[in-house]
C-alpha cells in the first residue's frame, strides 16, 4: 500500500475516473455526430483509414502516464 507523504498529490489520482467519464462521453458524442452525417456504413465507407483502437490505446498510455507521474511527483512514497 502506498502512503503519501503529501495529501494533495493523492488528489491528482481522484482526477483519473473524471478523465475516464469525459473520455467516453466525448466518445458517445463523436458517435451520435457520426450518425447525423448518414447512414454508419455509407460514413465508414467515406471515412476508410479512421482507426478505431487508436484513440483508446492512446488514451490508456496517457493516463497510465497520468498516474505513475503522480506517484512520482511524491519523491517520499514508501511501501507499507
């Protein structure tokens, strides 16, 4: 278990679900701009090389990179 020497950098980590919320509600909202342009298979066809685990794994690396720069922030962790 992690303790922190300052609480306030243990607040940074609170911030990760609220990254995880906008992100699939940008997500949802992309979705439903999609759909208002057609039909999905017409738009997929005029949108070929979109990728679609891209902006997922790149949003999993950020995050990732979110929290271990937290924990490293706090130079005075120690396990317990």
């Amino acid at each position: 278990m992690f303790r922190f020497a300052q609480q306030e950098y243990l607040l940074l980590l609170a911030a990760v679900p609220v990254f995880v919320v906008l992100y699939f509600l940008l997500r949802s909202w992309r979705k439903n701009a999609l759909k208002k342009f057609g039909d999905n298979s017409l738009v997929l066809q005029l949108m070929p090389l979109r990728a679609n685990t891209k902006p997922l794994l790149k949003f999993i690396l950020i995050t990732f990179a979110f929290v271990f720069l937290t924990v490293a922030i706090d130079r005075n962790w120690e396990l317990s």
